[in-house]
C-alpha cells in the first residue's frame, strides 16, 4: 500500500503497510472519515511523522488516545494548535518542566518546536471519532504503533523514551533499557500527576543522557 508518510518512515514501516492487518485498518478509516466526524483532519494522521524524520530521533513520547474533542487533536500527542486552550495534562507537563528546568510557562500549545528537534510525539490510537474517547481502539494502530516503537528499538541508539502511565508502560515493556533511556511516571493526568510526574525530572534527566551520550540535548 502506498501510503503519504515522511520518506524515512515510509522506507522502515512498507512492511507494515502491506500487512493485510493495515489494509483492514485503512478500509476502516476510510469509512470513519466518510460516515463522521473523525480527528485528527485526515491529512495530518501521520502529522508526528512528517513532523520528525526516523533518522533525527533522539527522544519519544507515547501518548493513549487522541484529543477528542473540536479543535483539539491535530496529529502530535499532547500538542494543541494556537488559540485552543491547553488540555490538563499539556499544563502539568509544562508546570513540570517549569519545576525541572525553571523555563517560563509557554504561551503556546504547539510541540513542533520539539518535534523540529527529534521528539517523537505520537499517541498509540491515530485516529477517534469526535466526542467518543477510545473510538478507534482494537482496530490495528496499536499494532502499527508497536512496529514503530519496535523499528526505534532495534534500528537506533540511546534513545530517550518517555513512559507515562501505566499504558504506556506497557506498551514500551519490550524496549532494550541496555542501548536507550527509558523513564517512567505516572501519566499526567489531574488524575494521577500528583502520584509521582510531578517531580520525575524526565525533561532535565533525558537532556543528561543525551548530552552523556554525545547527542544535543533539547530545548524544552
């Protein structure tokens, strides 16, 4: 299948785009985008993609499920575009890098700027219906997502990943601790930053081990 990805992404992940489960996914996304309000616009599902080439990757952050709200999601996890109102979880993941690195509050949602500088911001499900969390689960993103973690994983070195939450967690449980950084915190939810990303310091402890490893650390 020929899919519309970034060059380098497109070349380590043919493989998946020609597995039969990916033909199905796409027949359902098709339908999804045809039939109802579906985020992100269809143009920007590989958004965190095009955004970061495979070959300048120096970081990963794993979200859940997109934004499912108008206006929202636009294709990086987290990320809001300027002039929608940042969600809960985008505030506590820059309250904590206020707390870690003592940078101001930014006055804007968008995480190009990290994208720019090799962060990989990508959530496990790509697509969701307007209003409707978890749409779009069991589909066969989270297969898709896994190979791009795997690709990462085997193809890479000293990568820093960053797990929040247990889903996350999970989900990343088969990456090699020996050759990359992986660091884990609860997710930042107002549900659960109190119970420990507050204070984890992954944004000061992932620049450590990229500037240990001879890699530019990142301007967060």
């Amino acid at each position: 299948m020929n899919v519309r990805i970034e060059e380098s992404w497109r070349r380590c992940l043919q493989p998946e785009f020609d597995s039969p489960y990916f033909a199905e996914l796409a027949e359902f996304v098709r339908h999804e985008y045809a039939s109802c309000t579906v985020y992100p616009p269809a143009r920007r599902i590989f958004h965190a993609f095009d955004s970061c080439p495979f070959d300048r990757v120096r970081a990963v952050i794993i979200g859940q499920d997109p934004y499912h709200e108008p206006g929202q999601y636009y294709g990086l996890c987290f990320s809001v575009l300027d002039g929608v109102p940042f969600p809960p979880s985008l505030v506590n993941i820059f309250r904590e890098i206020e707390s870690d690195l003592g940078k101001p509050f930014p006055s804007s949602g968008r995480l190009e700027r990290w994208a720019d500088q090799g962060v990989l911001l990508i959530n496990a499900i790509l697509t969701v219906r307007a209003h409707q969390a978890g749409s779009h689960r069991g589909r066969g993103w989270e297969r898709f997502t896994d190979a791009v973690i795997r690709e990462l994983n085997e193809r890479k070195e000293h990568l820093v990943f960053m797990l929040w939450g247990a889903y996350a967690q999970k989900k990343g449980a088969f990456i090699d601790r020996s050759r990359h950084c992986v660091l884990t915190a609860p997710h930042p939810s107002p549900l659960s930053a109190d119970r420990g990303f507050f204070g984890c310091r992954h944004f000061s402890r992932a620049n450590a081990y990229l500037r240990d490893h001879g890699i530019a650390e990142i301007d967060w």
